[in-house]
C-alpha cells in the first residue's frame, strides 16, 4: 500500500493549470527578465485583486530570497528587522538576513504571533535605555500570515500593527508563502485589499499554493522601495526568463484559481481536524489553514509513522509528540480519508 | 510580417523535452529541496557526463544567483575575485559579489578571455609590492566559457590556467551559462571531463541552453566547498520544489539533448557568420559560438531595426554600429534565413 | 561639593605610565601599522605573561571594532557565533557582527556566564533537528571574562568549554575587555597561560584597563587566523601610527603594571561590597570583579543620585533599582569612602 | 650617522601641543563616546574653522575606517562609489568598502583627480546603456584632497564637481587625510568653508596632520546621514574614550595650529621640489603638498637608499624609479637639508 503524505506543500508539482500555461505560452518570443507582456498581465491582475491599482509588483523565485531581498531593501545600515522569534526569517533561512548585514530582533509571539501591545512595550522599552544608540535600531517590522503555526492575524490585529507601525516608522511587511490557505479560510476577515492597505509590502506565495515556483511581492506604494529591481538583481532574484513567473501568476490569478487552491486544501484540513478532535486528538494549536498540528500519544506515533509521512515538531516526555499534517494544494481528498482511517 | 528576434537566448520558454519531463513527473510526491529521486539522477547523469563520478552536483535557479553564491563560498574575507574586466561578475550583476563583501579583481582580457601569463603578470606584481597585506589578496580565478564575447578557452588556455592558478593556491571557477554551445563547437577541444580536471568548480548552464531556468554547479572535488547547502539557502537559492531544476537537468542529460541544443544553434549561427562574411560584413569578435558580433553600416543598421530585434553593442562613429545576433535554442533556421535576407 | 562618579571604567585618561611613555618614545621615527620594535617589544612581553613563545599579538582600538574583526576573520559563511544571549556582541554593539554577514545565535546564560552542560545540550539538540542545513551553523563560541556582570569563569568551567569546543570543532574566543580586574582578582584561578592553553583568540583589553584606547588580540596558533592583519584593515582596524597601541601594552606588561591596575580596583570595589552588605544592602550578582551591582530603596536611590554618578541597571517595582558602580583605574580610594559614607 | 626617514607623515608620534593636552586633561572625569566638554569644544572650533554653525562633526581613528563608515551611511543597497581609479578606497584598503556591500566604481583620473566632464561622460555613457538597471548605480563620489599624488582640486574644480554632483543627485565625499598641508598651500584656493559649502561630507585628516590618530568628519547638513553614531558603532569606530580624539582636534584647531603644521611642511617641501628642480632632477607629479614626487636615475637611487628612507613608486626600466619623499608634521628643516646635500 503506498504511503501517505502530509509533509508538506511543496512536494509536489504545480497546479494543472499552470503547466498548461507554460506549454501554451512556450514558443513565445519575449523580452526578459520579466519585463514582458505576460508578467505585465499577472502584474495588473494582482492589481485588481489588491484593489491597489498603484502597487508595484515583482516575482521573485522563494521565500527566503524574496524576505532577504526586501528586508534588505528597507533597512538602512543602523537598523534590524523585528520578528516573532519564531519567524521564518530568524531560524530557518541560514541567516540571509545576517548576509545582507542586518540583524533579526527577536519578540515574544503567541502561536507565531506579534502583538501589536506586545511590540509598543517593547519599542518603549527600547528607546527608554539611554543606550539604544548603541544598540540595532528597529527598522522595520515582519511578519507572516498565516504564521508558521498556521494561525491568521484577524483584521483588527493587522490594523492596530499597522496603525502602530505608522505611528513609529516601521515599515511592516507580511510574509505571505501560504497565504492562498489565508485568503480561503473561512474565518479570515483580512484580503488582499487589506494588506495592501495595512502593509508596505507583502507577498503573495506562489511556491507553497499551486506553483512550480514564484512569490509576487506586492509593493502597494511603490516609491517606498526605489531601484527594487537593482536590489533583486543583487540578490541573484531576476530570472532571465521571467515569464515563467508571471505566466504561473497569471494563471494563478485568473478565474480565481489561487482562492479556488486555497479553499480546498483549507476544507480537507478542516476535515481532518474535525476528525482528530472526534477521536480524542488534542489540537496543538488553533491553525485554522492548511497545516494541522496534533497531540499524538507513543502508540499512534508508531502507528502513523508506518504508513504517513508528516512532520514530528515536538518530542513529549510519553513517547508522543506534537506532529504537523500539511494539506498541499494536490493532496488527494481520498489521501486525507485514508490518513483519517489511521488515526 | 512578423519582427524577427535574435536579441538573446532566453526570449523563449523551454525545450519541449523539458516541459514534458515537467509534465510527466508533476503528479510526484518528493522530498523537497532537491533532495528527491528526479535530482539525484539528474546529478549521476552530470557526474557521468564529466566522467567525474565523485563530484557534488547542485541546482541554483540563475547565473548571478549561482555566481555570487559560488564565490562567497571559496572566498576568505581577506579575498576577491580575479575577472576579466569585462567578466559577467564584474559589470553585469549589479554588484551581487561585492554584496557577499568581496571586491572583484578586474584583469585586462583579450576578447573577453584571460591569458595564463597575463595573469601571472599581474600576480607577481600584486605581491612584489610591499604593501599587498594593505589590499584585497586574490583568492579565485572567475572565467567564462564560453565567455561574454562569445569566444572560447582552448584546451590548452584552460590547462596553462589551470596549472597556474594550483600553483598559486587559487581555485578556478567557470561560469557556463552558454556551455552548451561551447560543448557543441565544432572547434572547442575541453568537454566536460577537462572541465571537471581543470576546475575546482564550474556550472553548467541551463536558463541559456533550452531550459526555463536553473543551472548546474558541479563541484568536481567537493571538499573544496563545505556546507555548500547552507550557503546555497542564505543565498535565497535553494527551491523548496528543488525537483523543478532536477527534472530539467534530468532531460537535458538524456539522450544527448545538451549538446543537441548547442549543435543546432552552433550551426545556424555559423551560417549567419558566413552570410555575413559573404555579405562583406566584418565579424567584430572571432566568436565561434551562438552569438554572432558584426559591424553594420548606418543604412543597414536602420533597415535591420526595422524588421529585427537585436542588440547594438557598441555605436560606430560613421552611424552604424557593432550589433549581436543571438542564437538560441528555439530560434527557427526560417528565421535565421529571413534575416540573411535581409543583410 | 564635588560629584563623584562610579559610571564606567572609560570615563578618564590613561594610567601616567602610559602617557610617560608616550611622551618619551614621542619623537622616535619608527615604521607605521604596527610593524615597529616597541610594538614588538609589547608583543615579546605579552606573549612571555601567556608563556606562548608562539602567538601571534595584534593591537585593536577598541572592544567591538576587535570582536566583530576576530569573529569575521574565524567564521566561514554558512556560520554564526555562540554567545550568552547578554553577551556584549549581542546587544550592545549595533550590529557589529551581522554587519560582517554573520549571526549572533543567543543562548541562556547565568550571571553572564555559558555552561558547558548547557552548549552541549543545545548542540546536540541543533543537529537532532534534521532541518539543520537550512540554518545558521554554530561556527565558534564567544566568551567574556570577566562577563558583562563582572562574573568569572573559574579555570575548571574555562576547561570544560573549552573541551567541549575543540570536541566539537568549535574556536573559542574570550573577549577580555575588562582581563585586568578577572587576573586581578583573589578568587581567579585562571590566568594568561590558561586562557592562552584554552582559547583559539582571546584579547587583554587595554581601554578599560587604564590605556588611552587599545586591546590586544593574542591568537595563541596563529594558524587558525591566517591573512588577520589584511581582515583588521578591512574592519578598518589598523592604525598608521599602530605604535600608539604598542607603547601602551609596552607600559602596561611591564613591571606587572596591568596586575596592578586591576588590584587595586578589585580591593576597592571588594571595600565597597564588603560596606553595602554591612550597612543592609542586597547585592544582585555575585561579581568578584571591579564592577558592583547592588538592590537600593527609592531613598537611597534618590540620595545617590543626588551626589554619585552611576547606571541603574534595572528598575525595581517598589521604586528602587538594581544598580552599577563601578572602579576603574583612576578611581581615589576617597571616592570609595565617600560613596560608602553616602550609602 | 644617523638615517634619514622621509618614508610617510605618520611615522613620528604626535605634535607636543597634543601630548600635552593629553597629559592636562588626563585626570578629568568625562562621559564616554565622544559625549564630554572636550569633544563639544573641538566640534565648535571645527565648526567655526568651516564658518557652518550647523555642521555635524564625529571623530573617528583612521582613513580606511572613516571612509568606509561614511560610506556606508551614504549608500543604498544598489549603489556604489565612484572614485578615481587611483582612490585610496579602490587599492589600499583591502576591501572595507566592498566589506559593507557596496562596489567601488572606478573612473579615470588625471594625477590622482577626477575632472567634471569626464564624471559627466561617464553618468550619461551609464545611463545610455539601456541595461543600467542590472548594474550597480553611481551612488555618490569620493575624491580625496589633497589627491594620493599630493595634487589639490582648485576651488573651480571642486564648484564644477559639486555643481554636477547636486544635479545628479550624488553625494560628493572628500577624503582630508592630509587636509592640513591642502590647506597651508601657497596655491590652494579651497579653504574648510568652501569644502563645507561644496562637499556633503569631508573629513579633516588628524593622523597624518599631527595627531596620535584620529579624523574628524565633517557633515555640512547633518539630515544627510541619520543615525550616523550608530553606524560608526557597527563598524566598530566609537571609541570609549573618545575624548581621546577630541581633546587632540581641541589642540589643533586651537589657535591655528593645524594650519601651522600644513605650513611648516609643505615650506620644507617646496624647499625640497626647488632643489631637485636645480639639481636637474624630473619632477613626476606637480604635488604643491607635503609629498613630493621625483625621477632619480640608478646611481642616484643607490645612493639615496643608502641614508634615506623613502618609498619607491615605480621602477624605470633605466634601473632608475620614481621616488616619493614625504615631509611630515615633525620631519626637522636639518634633515630635508642634509637629503638635498645627498641628491
């Protein structure tokens, strides 16, 4: 019997729809570097969906590049980015932060959240220490959404962050990898429209929801980034043949399909987590997107590991663990009723 | 009628191999990172191709990306970089070496080439001065093949350099973007195998040789780059669907397909050089490859824009200009005969 | 009357041998950077007082400017340094390190010290995590003695780590900004010759240790830092008059001076801890050294204030403080009797 | 009989009036970091000197370290420094530009001075080029005065480069590290006001003018660099001490000194220049500072190495060289004397 995968999202290929564009559009001669008609297209699309008609637009290949390239972007050599400590950007990207010359600061989060309370204590305290001159200076302010645990900043919390960056000066920028799984759950109140409101850049992942690969940064007042694409290209981001960017982008954009890829893989998660909390399974945390973290106890462990691939997050002192199932934008539904019959 | 396009060879999508091969492993669940089945045959196919069975193969996505990131892994912070001044590191990259804290050491170069005894020249000077410990130390040698200008290293440049550069301790690296048409030139005497001998690092080129993106660094002793992973992802250049890269390298090695691409441009290239020739146009660089330099009155220069695109190299005082035509792995032999016509 | 202060150890001038002696070599014509025969007599003398015929000295201006070039010059890409999460390099210097591309990786500390137990317990648990590779690898251990709360590592912890390091492959450097007051204390059993046996680099600081500026960096293998007179002038760290630097470790290594020096403040501030604990005050950390930090009322702090100079540390919920005097080398015995008469 | 050294200005100690007001502030108790009495009264006497009350002035310890603090404030991460080919911050610093990110652009120069018109030539050629956004943009541009051949920029020279600069919107930065003998030349028509009105950063050279160490650096308009003691923080330029610097620029801004030294030398130098001219030797540049260019035959550099320190520039192929001969702040009128009586 084959086995099962809940890894991750990036295990698989693209979307259906997208390797059809790529064919489709194949034999075109165009210039590069993303500078042709189809990433222009994919460009005004994300647009009209950000109901930003002036955001600047630009595809980068992954997260980590695209976070490093933006951060660095921003940041002036006295400054560092503030993060949740357990941001992407602090312990998972080999410190391309670091590599730009920028330091990550740190901040307590709750299940990979800041608070916007949280981070004005900690900016007070800051500039309260006569000694912050000689200390990295906050220069800006990421986040993602979802977070790394899966759980979404509701409006009102992007907006007090926003309206407290505002006030001090911090750029605030959403690191959006799997955000389709954002946008399409049901209880999320923040769209597109709303962070390109609320932030001063974004991206919207591409890799993790249904592309080869491709994140669109979403710059909504563009000025605030000047020369983006000297900086991409410094950070070895410009692909020569762009449009295979902006051709999966604008696929992903057209009919809804990037929402239509989020909704589904949200509704098997839900399915799955409905069935973990009917068979006695402890939630780990209260992600209501694609990832599902659970308390497995010894037994079941064992039991999963034999037939089901996912993540151990977090050894218990029993022999269980908290383990992560992530439903991916091709997860099968019969996949899901399998890993469910399992449990 | 339509505009003809010998601007670059990456104005197209992929070799149909390739999307097939993209299309046929798209419903693979893999390990991400590249770290999948589809990667690793691509890797023995490389390691086969270079008769080096030890070497460690990667994926990067583009040429700056895979430079920068080559290159602050050999370097100490003492180092840099010795190019031909013309070299793509030095002038094209937007500074993406001098962001990993390395200054780029630039040579004089003779079509775009370095000479064994030049560069002995001027390290024997660089040390004879008292105050080297005052200046960056050289710590690599960056070359081209085939080289901005299109031309070649011989067999026999590539051994005096070679010899050279362990003699003096210092890595050789060559930037293949193009190699398939190097590979595929009826005049080159250095395949793989002499690569792999002569290098301590090299990649082959894929975004230029028919594939939508990727190229594939081959670390013929991998000793010499510890941790080349970690240094690949704080570069931004790992890919979480690594595969994308792997399926293509995979396609590319079978059956040959990489020197294929490469005769076909070659040939057709070689039959515009002859046209032009023929024509009573002089050929500005002695490039055997698929980019073709010719210098073009002013009359002919304005009839060509009219019909083609291409790129004007340099501006001749009497109005016309040295022009490149560029051959690429989709352009048709109709096309490069419509443009012969127009001569 | 006058107001006396316990601010810091670099608020006055130099020891008056130190200027004597610059005074007197003043007119001598001697070569520049540091390549002059005092600055070898100093090296002579610090290399005799760490009974290591072999290290290589070099003289720094100051302690970050030494820590961010010692730490560039030992990290490859791909890695970060350990330090206590309030180790001096990552809070109180602005960046210094990841300005040369590199993480601080923080770690739990206890009176500003590191545990062996501790770092082999967060190393086994880094490489447990099969994600290891895409993070920032520990690349060397940074240390301070004594720490930023005048706490010491007694030889037995020094030898611990030091073990666990070289186990590991890990360089340890110790950061010896305030070394005098740590040698000079009755409960340090750990010397220059230990330190130079247990440590890849530490440096003798000469700032706070009654020179104008100055830190001498001593690599005891001078192997494991090679080029590290080319890395200090690319941290901008070599003086053209380097002799400066020399003359003063010349002074300060002869006739025991350095050793003087920290006695007689250590006695002074062992005056000052013996008489806050007779007259009731809590002392907040157990520091041997030339740095006092006790608990005082919101009286008390307020009368303090009025008449003494020094740091509160942290601010106390009843409206008193933890707070900071402290000796340095020009301190008057007096001003010790008047503080405690203030107490 | 004694050697005679005219190898550089910085192989004495410092002028007595310094040493002495070491020596008479050393007892005082001052905050540290460049935040005392002194410090401020140096920073008037230097604002007054520039007639720009509203200058921000730093001290900071060396040439390669104050060029790479400034910078790195001033840059951008897609930008680069344009400097004459034979500007300091291009050979002789071992890469602290190229260390904080940043490439340094290198234009041709005439005895060590970049000219209006070819600045201009080169913006428009760049800007031309239709592929400027992938390269590394002129961001700012460093000429230093007086130049590395001891040549002086005219005060029409400078108006003509800053005119241009402001047009382009590029910082103009000069490197004063031998300011003092710019200023005290008979022929120099640019004084410390028109380098405030022209330049948006300088700095006036201590090191080589006289001090122990040190370099003030002048910001006409502070608002241009932000943040600016943080930055000198993270390159490790912040001197606890540092009072150190300022009570040295108190002493050589009080009562002209500064000017003096300048004066003594280059009437020495002159001396020197006109001998040589009599003697029939070839002056290589037409230095009017403290540094002074010659061609001397192969006898006469045999002879000269015999009794006199100085440094070879270039060897002839006659078996002759270009020599250089500096006069520094303390080189005695007897000796360049006793150098003439050996030509």
């Amino acid at each position: 019997m084959e086995r099962l995968s809940f890894l991750s999202d990036y295990n698989d290929g693209a979307h259906p729809a997208l390797l059809r564009a790529l064919a489709e559009t194949n034999a075109l001669v165009t210039p590069g570097y993303g500078e042709d008609d189809i990433c222009d297209a994919a460009r005004e699309k994300l647009r009209a969906a950000c109901v930003c008609p002036e955001a600047a637009v630009w595809f980068l290949s992954g997260g980590t590049q695209t976070n490093a390239t933006v951060i660095d972007a921003f940041l002036r050599p006295w400054q560092g980015v503030l993060a949740a400590e357990t941001g992407h950007v602090n312990g998972h990207e080999a410190g391309a932060v670091e590599a730009t010359g920028h330091k990550v600061l740190p901040l307590p989060q709750r299940d990979g959240k800041l608070a916007a309370e949280e981070l004005r204590a900690w900016l007070d305290r800051f500039y309260a220490d006569a000694s912050w001159p000689h200390q990295v200076q906050p220069g800006m302010v990421y986040i993602s959404q979802p977070t790394e645990y899966g759980t979404l900043y509701s409006l009102a919390e992007l907006e007090a962050l926003s309206a407290l960056c505002r006030e001090r000066g911090l750029p605030l920028y959403a690191d959006g990898a799997r955000l389709a799984y954002a946008l399409a759950c049901p209880e999320n109140d923040a769209g597109l429209p709303d962070l390109a409101r609320l932030c001063d850049a974004f991206y919207v992942g591409g890799t993790k929801c249904g592309a080869l690969l491709g994140e669109a940064v979403v710059i909504p007042r563009p000025a605030a980034l000047p020369q983006f694409f000297t900086v991409m290209k410094r950070h070895g981001a410009v692909l020569a043949k762009g449009r295979v960017l902006g051709v999966q982008f604008d696929a992903l954009f057209t009919d809804g399909l990037y929402y239509e890829i989020g909704r589904e893989a949200v509704r098997l998660a839900d399915r799955l987590r409905a069935a973990l909390r009917e068979k006695g399974y402890r939630l780990a945390v209260p992600s209501p997107t694609n990832q599902v973290f659970a308390w497995v106890d010894a037994a079941a462990l064992v039991r999963l590991q034999e037939r089901v691939a996912f993540n151990v997050w977090e050894a218990a002192e029993d022999g269980g663990a908290m383990v992560r199932f992530v439903v991916g934008c091709s997860t099968p539904a019969k996949d899901v009723e399998a890993l469910i019959a399992l449990l």
